[in-house]
C-alpha cells in the first residue's frame, strides 16, 4: 500500500474537505466547546495552536509506511464548518490498518452528522484497499459507540489508554 493522500469525499449532505492550514481559525470556533473534551482530555485549541497543529498534519508523517489523512466536514446546505474525521493509515502487508476518529462541534451534534461523516471515510478507506479500521471509545461516550455501531464497527474486548478498542474489518474488494 502507497502513501495515501486524502481526497474530497462527498457524502448526502455532508463534504469531507481535506484538511488545509487555513481551517484553523474556523475549526477554532467549531470546536471551542470545552464539553467536546470530556471524554478525549484537554481543553479547546486557539486558532494559532490549531494552525500549528495543522501545519504539522498537512507535512505528513516522517514514517513512509504511515498515512495521515485529516478532513474537515463541511455542512453544505449551510456551507459552514461543523467538526472533523481522520484515519491514521498504516501499511500492513495486508491492505492497511485506519485507526480513525471524528468530532463534531457541538450545535451540530446529534443531527447523524458524525454517523455519515464517519461512514463517508469508511467508504473511502474500503476503495483505497484498507482492511481494518480500527476506532478507541470511551466506555461511557454512548454518542460515539453509537456512530462506531451505525460505521459497521463493534467492540473488542482490548483496551487503550483507558478506551476500548472498536474494529471493523472489511473482505476483499472484487
């Protein structure tokens, strides 16, 4: 498997935007709700510390065998950003492993965008040949085991960094 870059994928109501430096400020806003940080620690990021962090995702991983693929999701009805996806891809032998994550700002939250933004990276890791996608859940955050349950994942019984591991794998491509 190559280096995957991401590409604009687009879902019912929802574009998956790839991540650009730019976002920074807007995101800023999106997810300056410090509720949004319950269950994944911290605290809301400036629009500089997120520019600095974007910066570094947009370069890429220094490891050629790790695909960083970062997107914004963008309403379009109301052409506005409301939170973020990502898969952390990594060549395995077999077609990949995507260790994804999604954010959802929270006046947007439960309207399925989560749920469709999540399923809209799973479609596209499927056609760029990844096998597994793997995501880490709070053990309370029933939203997120929620949207995981819709995406196709289902919980395993390891642990992370106190999360449980969720996974999806997916057969061949024909």
């Amino acid at each position: 498997m190559s280096v995957l870059e991401p590409t604009t994928i687009h879902t019912g109501r929802l574009t998956l935007l790839p991540l650009a430096i730019e976002h920074a400020e807007e995101m800023a806003a999106v997810l300056s709700d410090p509720d949004l940080h319950t269950f994944i620690g911290g605290a809301p990021a400036t629009a500089q510390a997120l520019r600095s962090r974007y910066e570094r995702l947009v370069a890429g991983s220094p490891d050629p065998s790790v695909s960083w693929c970062n997107w914004v999701v963008q309403l379009r009805d109301a052409d506005c950003l409301a939170g973020t996806v990502q898969a952390t891809v990594t060549a395995d032998g077999h077609g990949g492993v995507a260790e994804i994550a999604w954010v959802v700002g929270t006046p947007w939250q439960r309207r399925g965008i989560a749920t469709e933004a999540a399923q809209g990276l799973v479609a596209w890791l499927r056609r760029h040949g990844v096998r597994t996608v793997i995501a880490h859940i709070h053990p309370d955050h029933k939203a997120s085991a929620a949207v995981a349950t819709t995406t196709g994942l289902t919980p395993t019984d390891q642990w992370h960094d106190g999360e449980v591991r969720w996974q999806l794998t997916i057969g061949a491509v024909a």
